[in-house]
C-alpha cells in the first residue's frame, strides 16, 4: 500500500505569515479529492524504541496526521485500551520529554498533533510548546483546556506558532461550535458520540446532522473520531467529514504486534480510499 505521502509531497516548513502544516495537508487532500487518515497513539506504546517504529510504521502506511498521546496518570476523557497504554509508557519512564524524543526520534514526514491533558504540558515549563516545536510537533489538542476557559493559558497556545485543534461534542450548540472554529486552528476534531474514547460497533445515528451543524459553524476541516475502529467505519465516517480519526483499534492492535497496527493503518487508508 503507498503511503500518502507517496502522492501528497511533504509540507513545507512553515514561516510566519505561511499556511501551517497542517492547513497544507488538508488543502492537498482536498484539492486530491481525498480524506485525511488520522492516527492516534500513545507516546511510549508498547515500549518507547517500538513506539519510534509504530510512528514510522503508520506513516509509512497512508497516516497524514498522526496525533501522539502524551502519557498521564488520570486520563479521564479515554476508554480502557488508551489508559492502559498510558499506563504502559508510565511504567517505561515515558515523559512530555520522552515524548518529545519519540516524537524527534521518528524523523516523520506528516504534520503531528500532540494530544495531552493539560497538567502535563504546564509541567513541562515555560519553554514546553517551543520543545514541541523543535520536537517536529505541528498542533496541540488538549483535552481540558475548553475554549473561553483560561484565556491567559489559551494566550499561550495561541502564541506557540502550533495549530491548536479543538474538540466539538454532539451536544455543542451551533453557537458555541462557531467560537471553536474562530479559536481553532489545523482541523476540528468532532466527537462522534459522548462518553470515552473506545471501539463501538457503529456509529452514531445523529452523526449526519451533527456534522450538518458543524459545517454551517466554521470553515476549518472536520476530521471525525471516538468509537471508529473497522475500515468500514472509516469509510463511513469519512464520507460525512474531511477526515477520520482512529486511536484505539490502533493501540489495540499494537499491543499484540506493530506489524499488526500497521496492517490495520493500511487498511483504513485502502477504506477511505475508495470514496
């Protein structure tokens, strides 16, 4: 399976005044007729030196985002196969700094998402986000920090030069999802169904209408994730956004093998292909 980077050449470094990464990956897609792959793991999963190579193993696969998981102790918004993975990559000394390694370390390609709760980053330090830059980071999507919620904190994002993604959920009013758009930045992640992340069996039967509201809401492409586990899913769930996000069917299947979560990558991206 050739990999979209094989037909979407890389993205530019961005200069000040430039579009990002991450808004010259999706502007390519879409002039290629084509939805986004995104990819989800935990920094650190399995083991910090097979991480480097599930990395690599995705893009190499068809990924054209990959979000990595910062490791934490208390990931509330995650389903049962990400904090286990967390808890894994804890158990391997997998810090924001390791992360960043990893992250360094894998020398990819495609636009990365860094995904964390927002104690992690604050404990990072003042110079965190600029870490993350040097790192090969391109966006920043942190689970607890809702916009409108600390704007000193939300400041600091804003001014890292990382696009910062942010999360829309079924119940947002239309109202609230145009402020997201106007404070987001790269893509807007659409939370297909409430609860925690995890596999489901379907999607949910109110996903059109969701995505309808969103689109009359903000301009910025929709990627769309939680529960997207199977290539069909992926198709579906595709054919309604600008791109699908999938994380713990990709966990999952890294824990038994990286072989495994690369084939399942491969997969997905053969799915979405086919729109």
């Amino acid at each position: 399976m050739a990999s979209a980077s094989a037909t979407i050449s890389p993205e530019s470094s961005t200069t000040p005044g430039s579009p990002s990464a991450l808004a010259q990956r999706f502007a390519r897609l879409g002039s290629a007729g084509r939805k986004a792959l995104v990819c989800y793991v935990t920094a650190g999963h399995p083991d910090p030196a097979k991480s480097v190579t599930l990395l690599q193993g995705l893009e190499s696969a068809g990924a054209d985002v990959i979000e990595v998981g910062v490791p934490f102790s208390d990931p509330l918004a995650d389903g049962p196969v990400i904090q286990r993975s967390s808890q894994i990559a804890i158990d391997h000394g997998v810090t924001l700094t390791r992360t960043f390694e990893i992250i360094a370390a894998a020398k990819l390609t495609v636009p990365v998402v860094l995904f964390s709760y927002l104690n992690p980053i604050i404990a990072g330090g003042a110079n965190a986000l600029v870490r993350a830059r040097e790192a090969g980071v391109h966006g920043v999507l942190v689970t607890d920090l809702p916009v409108g919620a600390d704007p000193e904190r939300e400041a600091w994002f804003g001014a890292s030069g990382l696009d910062f993604v942010r999360l829309v959920a079924p119940t947002t009013p239309a109202a609230r999802m145009a402020e997201i758009g106007r404070h987001g930045g790269g893509f807007v992640y659409l939370i297909s169904r409430l609860g925690v992340t995890g596999e489901q069996d379907s999607l949910a039967t109110d996903l059109p209408a969701t995505v309808a509201r969103l689109r009359g809401a903000t301009t910025l492409p929709l990627c769309i994730g939680f529960g997207i586990s199977t290539p069909a899913q992926a198709r579906e769930a595709a054919a309604l956004g600008d791109g699908v996000i999938v994380g713990s069917a990709i966990v999952r299947a890294a824990d038994r093998s990286i072989d495994e979560a690369v084939a399942l990558t491969a997969s997905l991206r053969a799915a979405i292909d086919t729109l």
